[in-house]
C-alpha cells in the first residue's frame, strides 16, 4: 500500500518523473497521504531523483516537508540534470510549490523553467516557492533559471538557505512579514544564461537578487550575488517598510548597484546594519550606469549602520543620498575607482554622514560633498 511509513515516495503513487509526462496528481496524492484531513500528521514527500513537470501548484500543508534527492548545476560541469528537478513551463501564472501550512518544508529540489526563451527577456511568472505559512524551512534549492524565485508572503520566523542558481527578475522577496526571519547563504550565478545573453542583459538591466518590502528584522548573511541591476533593493509596499534589517558577509559582484532604497509606496522608518560588505560595479560593455550605494530621496528617516565596507568600480557615485533625514555610521569604508564627481555625495541637507576611523577613498575625484555634511573624526 502507497505510504506506509513516515516517508510517501511519489512514484509509489503514479509519478514517472520523465520530465514529459505531468506528474502534478501524483504528487498532489502523495501530500494528501502525508496530511489526511482526518488525522494530520506532518510526514515527508519524497522525490527520488528524476524530473517532475508538474502544470499547476503543489501545495504543502503544516508539518509537511517536501524532500528530494539534490540537484547538480547544469553547466557547472555536465549539461545534464541530476537529481530532483521540479520542471514548469515559461509564463506559467501559478508558482509551483506553495508553503501554506506552519512548519512546512521544502528541501533538495531544483527548479527548472523548460523552454525558455533564450533571445531575450524572459515571460513574466510567479515564483518557484511561494511561501504563506509560518516558520517554513526553504532549504537547498536551486533556481535554475527562473523569472522569479522565492516569495515569503505574509509569514514570519521563516528559514531560507543553501539558495542557488540564476533567478532573472528577482530572487528572493519578502513583504508583510512582522516577525524574524533568516536567509543564509545564497548563491545566485549565471548557471543558466551567460552574461553576453539575452536573458543576462534583462536581468542586468532589471533584476535584484534581495527585494526587501515590509518585513521586520529579517537576517540576512552570507549573500553572493552577481550580474544584477541591483544586489539588495530596500523599498516599500502598501504594508510598510524593511525596520531593523540585519547584513553580514555579502558581495554584490557586477551588479548596478549594490544596495539600493527608495520607498515610494511605504511608510515609516527603514534602517540597516550591515558588516562585511562589497560591492562592485558590472565590467559588461554596455552596462547601465548607476551609483554602489543609492538612497533615493523617497526614502526619507533612513538610518545606515556600517562596518567594513568597500564599494568599487561605481560608474557613478560610490554611495549617494538623496533623501532628507538620513543618518550614515561607517567604519572601514573604501570608496574606489568611482566614476562620479564624488565619492561619497548627499543631496540633503537635512541628511549626514558619521565617517570613523578607516574611512579611505582612491580616486581622483573629490572623496565626499558636500563638506556640511560630513564629520569625520579629528586627527589626533
């Protein structure tokens, strides 16, 4: 009988995992099995390796964790995939899985958009992962080659690690959470579409790897992120702000720009802390132009905590501030090779830069302006 101990295997209930034929009852079978509305239990679905198309959402009740066997990275070192693979087709308006339920889990799958258009910007879709239940676990996964990658929604205490692969619009974003939760260890890569492609230059031009909306406290550590038009976007939603956002470990490799806010849509106050940090401007003929650090001047009350970091190669400014009532704690921070007219500029007066002891520039250009609105420590 399908299912008889704590682990339901999808093929036990129809799944051939061929990438051709749909597989979605199967699955969906093995999760009602796992969760029976009589007597829910919370066990596991497990995908053996094997490529599951799947044409409309999985969705993962509370306690349930959906379990593959790994993936590989095509193109890393073979052209092929290994291990369990959830397979969609471009444009799809669904997101394949759906964490719904408090606890659920989905672990060891990689997903794949099969059929993608390989000339140019990708067809607008949901996210691989769409996450509305509490204290998810989102563990080991890769995003191949996504418009779009995990969506946290309205849920808390959440736990998003072990992240690869090449999400073209956005990979990771979080809104309406009210309550802690950690990304750790993200890896997002040009597996899929070099950066002289179509798809590179869509994403170079308008993707982020972290978008930030209202959320409280969230952790973030351990985040690389190359070929993007912006690292960390910090912005607003009709719920809010990011408050007390938490950065360590990160590198934002040819990316536009590094860390970026504005709030347009949100209100009240945002702030960062960050330690650990570089970013470095794209090196791609052609790149659009823009400043390593930007906050917009619709993003007034923004507090910037910083320790030891580096910003390089900006083609314009290295970090600039634009909107009112901003305050900037540094320690160790290296402007380099900027392109602007200054490294460091603030376009407020309201707003000002609290630069302590290792704050360093190497360009030709003037290193702050303007000189109001900086303080600097005293020599000795």
């Amino acid at each position: 009988m399908p299912g008889t101990s704590p682990f339901f295997n999808v093929r036990d209930f129809g799944a051939a995992g061929n990438g051709s034929t749909d597989d979605t009852a199967a699955i969906t079978a093995a999760i009602a099995a796992a969760a029976p509305s009589t007597a829910p239990t919370g066990d596991t679905v497990f995908l053996p390796a094997g490529k599951y198309r799947v044409s409309s959402t999985l969705t993962v009740p509370p306690g349930v964790t959906l379990h593959g066997a790994g993936w590989n990275t095509p193109g890393a070192q073979v052209n092929v995939f290994a291990g369990t693979w959830i397979y969609v087709e471009e444009g799809a308006p669904f997101s394949p899985v759906s964490i719904t339920g408090s606890g659920g889990a989905v672990c060891n799958i990689g997903f794949n958009v099969f059929n993608p258009n390989d000339a140019g910007a990708p067809a607008t879709a949901q996210p691989m992962v769409h996450v509305t239940g509490n204290n998810a676990l989102v563990e080991n996964i890769c995003l191949y080659n996504p418009y779009a990658g995990i969506f946290l929604d309205g849920a808390g205490q959440a736990v998003i690690r072990r992240i690869f692969g090449q999400p073209l619009y956005y990979g990771i974003l979080i809104d309406r959470s009210y309550d802690i939760s950690y990304i750790d260890y993200v890896h997002f890569w040009p597996y899929s579409h070099p950066v002289n492609t179509g798809p590179a230059a869509y994403q170079l031009a308008n993707g982020t790897a972290i978008v930030l909306y209202r959320c409280d406290n969230p952790q973030l550590s351990n985040i690389f992120a190359l070929h993007y038009n912006r690292g960390l976007s910090m912005s607003g939603s009709a719920a809010g702000r990011p408050h007390k956002v938490h950065l360590a470990n990160a590198d934002f490799d040819g990316c536009v720009t590094g860390i970026h806010m504005n709030s347009a849509n949100g209100q009240g106050n945002a702030s960062l802390q960050m330690a650990n940090v570089t970013t470095q401007a794209p090196s791609v003929s052609g790149a659009p132009a823009g400043h390593g650090i930007w906050v917009e001047a619709t993003a007034p009350n923004t507090m910037i905590q910083v320790s030891n970091l580096r910003v390089t190669n900006s083609s314009l400014n290295a970090i600039r501030v634009d909107a009112d009532n901003v305050s900037f704690y540094g320690e160790n921070v290296s402007l380099e090779n900027w392109q602007g007219d200054s490294g460091f500029y603030i376009g407020s007066r309201s707003s000002f830069a609290y630069l302590g002891m290792g704050f360093a520039t190497t360009a030709g250009g003037t290193p702050y302006a303007p000189k109001s609105q900086f303080r600097l420590p005293r020599p000795a």
